[in-house]
C-alpha cells in the first residue's frame, strides 16, 4: 500500500513535470488539453483557437512585429509592455515633454497618439498546407525541390480564400517538415494611450533585467483605430475606435502558488533541437565574444548618460537594446553550464543514435550526429569572425553602422544599377535624420576607439582587414573622427548631393568610409561565402535530425522551434530553487519596490506620488490582504516576442502580463529545464492600481471588464 502510494505520487510528478514547449494554437492535441487540463484549465481547447467562432486567439494580436499585445476592451484598446512601447514613447518625449520619465495619459479619445508606422497583426485562421506545399517535391534533387517549393508556396498563398482586406503567409515549422498558412490583418492606425512613467513601467532597469525578484509594472496602453466598416486602415483623424471579436475580461482575484496559466503570445526564435557540438559553441565561444563586445559598448555609453540628461534621452532606447542581449547571454551561458545541457544533449544523440540502429535507419540517419560535429568544427572561425562582424560594424559602432549602410548602397550600385542607387540614396538622405536627432559624437568616437580595438585583436588573424592590420588603434580613432563626414547630418548630407558618381567619389574620399569598406570587403570576400556554404549544409542537417525526431519519436512531446508565429504554452504559477540554499517565491508585492528605493538613482529611483499610495496604504480594489501584488512568475516557456504576452487564467480571464524570464532559467531557447524556467509577470492589478490610483485615468478604467471568477455565485 505504502509503496503504492509512493508509485502513485511518483507517477503524478511525471505527468506534472510534463511542461514547456510552444504549441500551435489551431493543432492543439489531446495531450496538450490534457495537460492543460490537469494542472486546473477549465477551458476546451475551442476556447483558445477556433477559426469559425470568437475565441481567445482574437484578442492576442502581433504587437508592431516584435511584441505581443491583447485587446482588452470593446474599443480597441491594446495592452503590451511598457519596453515595447518604448520607441513610440521615446519619439513623442523632448526634454521638456518628458513622457519616458513622466509618464502620457490620455485622459480623452482626442488627445490619444499616432504612431507612424506602427502595425498590430491579427491572426484570423491558421492552415496546415504541408500537403499542397511539399506536392511533386518528393523525388526532386536538392536545388530543384527549394524551386518547387517556392513556387508551391506561392501559388497556394495567391489562391487561399481571404478577404481584399486580409493577407496570407505561409510559415515553415518543423525546418520544413511542415507548412502552415495564416490569414491575417494588419491593423496601421495606432495611437498611444498611456504609459507610466520610467520609475514604474523600467522599474529596475538593466540591474534588473532578467532576474528575479522583480518589481517592474512593464506596461504601455495603446488603441487599434479602424475605417468605419471595422477594417484595417492606414491613419485618418476620422478613423473610429477598433470593435473586436473579443476582448479579454480581467480578473481582479489574483494568483496563488500553483494557480494554472496559459501565455498566448509570438515567440521570436528558439532553438531546441540543436546538436550538443553547436550547443558547446555557443557557450564556449560565441556568446563570450557578443558579451566582450557588449560589456565596452555599454560602459561608456552608461558613463555619458549618467552624466547629462540630454545624451541619456538619446541613447535610452539604443542602451536597452544592446544591454538586453548582453545580459541575456550571460544568463544564458550561465544556465547551460548549471544544468549540463551539453551533456544532456549528447546522451540524448547516444540514444538517438541506438534508436536509429534499432529501427534499421542507419543508411538514412546514422551519420546525421557525426556530420554535425565535422560541420561545426569546419564553421567555428568563420562564425566567430561573423558575430564579431555583426556586432562591432553592422550593430553597435554608429559611425560603422551608417558607413556600412553606405556600403550597401554603394554594392546596390554595382549590382542593380542607377535607378537602385538613387531610390536607396534618398531614402538614406531623408531617414538618416532621425538617426542623427539621437546621434553624439563624443560617445560614438568613445565606442568606436574600444570595439575598432577588440575586432583588430580578436577577429581570427586571416580575416582582419587591410585597414587594421598593424595599426595603432587609438591613432586611427582620433584620425578618423578629425576627418570624416558621416559623424552629422549635414556633412553627410553633403557627401549624398551630386550626380552618383560625384557621390561615389565623396563617399570614398572619407576617411571613415575607407574603413568600413576595407572592413566589409574582407567580411564579404572571406567570411560570408563560406559561412554561408557550411550553415546551408548545416541546415539540411537539421531538417533531416527534425525530421528523425518525428518520425522515430524518441521525443514523447516535440513542438515546432518558436518562428514568429502565434503560440500557445502553459504552465502554474510557481516558485524555484534558484541555487544551494536559495529558494524564490513566485510573487513580489509593492513592497519589494520600497526595498529597492534608491531616491534620485535612474534605475531605482520611486516616484513620491507611489510612495504616497503606499504609506496610505490606497489600493482599492487591486489589493490583497493590505498588499500591493507587482509580479509574478510561472513555468510557462516564453521567449522574445512574448513581450506583452497576456497570462490568462483558467476560465479565461488576464491576470498578468509577460515580460520577462529569471536569470537562471534564459537558457529556455536552447534546453528547457522545468526545475529552473520561469517567465515572468507583471500582475493585472498592478497595471489596474497604476492606471487608476495612480494616473486617475479613471475613463480607462471604465472601458474595462473587471470580474471575480474565483468568487462562487
Ligand atoms: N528582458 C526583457 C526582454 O527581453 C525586457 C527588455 C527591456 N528592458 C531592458 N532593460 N532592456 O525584452
Ligand atoms: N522581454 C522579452 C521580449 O521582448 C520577453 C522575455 C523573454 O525573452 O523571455 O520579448
């Protein structure tokens, strides 16, 4: 009996520890609903996705291509994060207009802000086309089946049913092994409706980012603005309201330890199914490379901007960008060592391989683990010299980004001709201003001298170009910024007036031009190529691995890489072991933010008007047991793109709003480990108790759908 009972609890930690993965909304199987289930959804599977009536996939669209947001009144009005919002934020804010320091309320429709070139992206139904995509494919050579392929998917996405108003796209999941179609809407006119100020909605900044505990109210309100038939237009003043097939209620009764959620949202890009030889790479030395280059980057930047508060607009939403990744891969090499994902893979590949053998499968699948090795090996400098590439020229160095737009223009040039050339060339002319508005050289030339310096020390030594090859760095910095012209718009509007070849003569004559040149020349002529001839080969690899998983399903559940796409994953609110003798739990409470207070800190600074509600104690209806709840965390597997992610509860209802993952746990998009992967929330009431007590936007509040379904009627 006892050893029953132990067999019994021993087989309901199996099923319960049955969590992650990213599932396709409209094929949803009986074990996810299953799963759902048993870890307390109240819901069918029809509630969440169902193509022919409203369900909860209306409410969840894509937020401006990157993020998520969800509709949560009968007016269009759109939650994501506050970091999602933030460029929006960011463009409407001028010193003496601060709105990412203060906060913007709109207090009346009228006042609400557009935002050009913004897009919100509704799934309307999904359909697996695999069958007509890979039709006459079968016994096609390499090349040949790509080509078919292609025009397959074209020829199905031209003739799949939609409205004048709708477009299709076809996705790939499973690297190839299946093709889905989705019809969607994209809505254009969206307007900014309200956003915290900085102390709240970046609560802890960088310090914070990615870890817990957590104390950040990550939230930005805007609203989907439509033609008066309801359908997506581009702006008009005249544009009315967005009514939506459905909108999320929001529960006002919180969350427990082990409460049941699902987060809907778009994941960006995961990759779950690499080999261990790709996996030790990128521990060893590719995310070790990205974080040198970063780590200077940041520095100096983080020096400016503690220091005048005009730099520190500029450079606000650049910083965020460069320190998220930074701190991610950190985190992320971090949880990979921790949990031995390496070596996990590779008993996973031992095993894979018996399988394989077993089945009789070796002629097609048994040198797929050996191939990977030969192949990553062969890849490892030309990957190196291409992260370095990416990261000191195309990213993170100003005057070698825009030196290396005009790169590019110059190749448009010699490949598609005049006509190319002056359409790009006047784009740049006209576009570059807004790089310039938030463009200062001395932080620029700060930046340039550190990263020009790492990549002539640590590119591998046959890819350093001519121009770094024996030279004094810190002579070349100064010398390049006495006397290039790509450091203001003006000059560099200068240097793109004139017939193409005068401007082609200019752009040459530049001291900072020659460099980007002579640096993109070698990447180009040495690196790309080959790169580009093993990663192609590495491809096929993992379509054909996926395709093995599949097939000899040595993996009892397999979900398809995150691509974009909309997804759904569950999970429970939960605590986690973080290390030896340390044990979080699951919910931070206004408190916390009072713990962290440091007055006048850009991180951690709190503003008085908070401090007030909290010696007062005025909470309304957001408290719990005379506590302010902020965030919480949960085992569902999320990554980027899940920004503004709603967390929905079991019936249904928002109680949260993603925005984040632990420290320990960023390692997700690689190797999932339920023991240590948490994503993390922002609690509903929170953004309630913002919009409302603090920001009195008491007419936001009145579009919403408060209810109680934990309370017995
Ligand atoms: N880590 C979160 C995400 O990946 C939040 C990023 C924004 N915050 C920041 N401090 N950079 O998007
Ligand atoms: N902050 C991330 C985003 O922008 C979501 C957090 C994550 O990567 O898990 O999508």
């Amino acid at each position: 009996m006892r050893f029953l009972k132990l067999f019994l609890l021993f087989v309901v930690v199996q099923v319960s520890a049955q969590q992650g993965g990213m599932w396709v909304p409209s094929l949803l199987s009986g074990m996810n609903e299953q799963e759902m289930k048993h870890l307390g959804m109240k819901m069918s599977a029809s509630d969440i996705y169902d193509a022919n009536k409203s369900s909860l996939k209306d409410a969840v669209p894509q937020f401006d291509g990157g993020c998520t947001s969800e509709v949560i009144s009968p007016k269009g009005l759109l939650l994501t994060n506050h970091h999602c919002g933030f460029d929006a934020i960011q463009s409407h804010s001028t010193v003496d207009h601060d709105y990412l320091t203060d906060g913007f309320w709109a207090y009346k429709m009228e006042d609400e802000l557009p935002n050009e070139g913004m897009v919100v992206t509704f799934v309307i139904k999904i359909e697996d086309v695999t069958a007509q995509v890979l039709a006459n494919t079968a016994d096609l050579p390499e090349a040949e089946k790509q080509k078919k392929i292609k025009e397959n998917i074209a020829a199905v996405s031209g003739s799949f049913p939609k409205e004048s108003w709708q477009e299709n796209s076809i996705r790939t999941f499973y690297e190839g092994n299946q093709y889905l179609l989705f019809v969607l809407e994209n809505f254009k006119d969206i307007r900014l409706v309200g956003a915290p100020p900085s102390s709240i909605g970046k609560f802890g900044s960088d310090t914070d980012n990615w870890v817990w505990p957590r104390h950040t109210g990550d939230f930005s309100l805007f609203r989907i603005y439509a033609d008066k038939n309801n359908h997506p237009a581009a702006y008009a003043k005249e544009n009315v309201p967005y009514v939506p097939k459905h909108f999320l209620p929001i529960s006002l009764d919180g969350v427990k330890e082990n409460d049941f959620n699902l987060v809907y949202g778009y994941p960006g890009r995961t990759t779950e199914y690499l080999p261990a030889v790709a996996v030790e790479q990128i521990v060893n030395t590719l995310n070790p490379a990205k974080i040198e280059v970063r780590d200077r980057a940041l520095k100096i930047e983080d020096g400016f901007m503690r220091k005048d508060n005009a730099i520190k607009i500029q450079y606000a939403s650049k910083y965020a960008s460069i320190a998220n990744y930074w701190k991610k891969w950190m985190g992320e090499s971090l949880g990979l060592k921790k949990s031995n994902a390496v070596n996990v893979k590779r008993a996973e590949e031992q095993r894979f391989n018996e399988e394989v053998a077993k089945k009789g499968k070796t002629a097609v699948y048994g040198s797929l683990i050996v191939d990977f090795e030969t192949n990553y090996k062969e890849i490892a400098p030309y990957a190196l010299a291409r992260d370095y590439f990416n990261e000191v020229v195309v990213r993170n160095t100003e005057l070698l980004s825009v030196g290396y737009k005009l790169y590019q223009l110059e190749q448009l040039y010699k490949t598609k001709g005049e006509q190319a050339f002056t359409e790009r060339k006047n784009v740049l002319y006209n576009g570059l201003g807004e790089f310039y508005k938030d463009y200062n050289k001395a932080v620029d030339e700060k930046v340039f001298g550190e990263l020009i310096d790492i990549y002539a020390r640590k590119v591998p030594a046959e890819f350093i170009p001519p121009a770094l090859t024996n030279v004094d760095t810190k002579k070349l910095t100064s010398d390049v910024y006495a006397a290039t012209q790509l450091t203001s718009y003006g000059e560099i509007q200068k240097l793109l007036t004139g017939d193409t070849q005068t401007i082609l003569n200019k752009i040459n004559n530049d001291k900072g031009y020659q460099l980007v040149k002579s640096m993109a020349d070698t990447y180009l002529n040495k690196v790309a190529p080959k790169y580009d001839e093993i990663n192609l080969r590495i491809t096929a690899l993992q379509r054909t691995y996926i395709k093995a998983l599949l097939e000899l399903k040595t993996k009892a559940r397999m979900f398809p890489d995150a691509n974009s796409t909309l997804r759904v994953t569950y999970g429970k609110v939960k605590g986690y072991k973080a290390k030896d003798a340390t044990i979080y739990e699951s919910r931070t409470y206004l408190d916390g933010v009072l713990e962290k207070y440091i007055p006048g800190d850009y991180e951690f600074d709190v503003s008085p008007k908070l401090i007030d509600l909290y010696n007062k104690k005025d909470y309304g209806p957001y408290g719990e047991g005379g506590k302010m709840p902020v965030c919480f965390i949960g085992t569902s597997h999320t990554t980027g793109g899940n920004s503004g992610s709603p967390a929905i509860d079991a019936k249904g209802n928002l109680i949260g709003l993603n925005f984040d993952r632990v420290w320990e746990g960023t390692m997700s998009d690689i190797y999932y480990d339920p023991a240590i992967c948490r994503n993390v929330m922002t609690d509903i009431r929170y953004v309630l108790f913002i919009i409302d007590k603090f920001a009195g936007a008491q007419n936001i509040i009145d579009e919403l759908k408060l209810v109680h379904p934990k309370k017995k009627r």
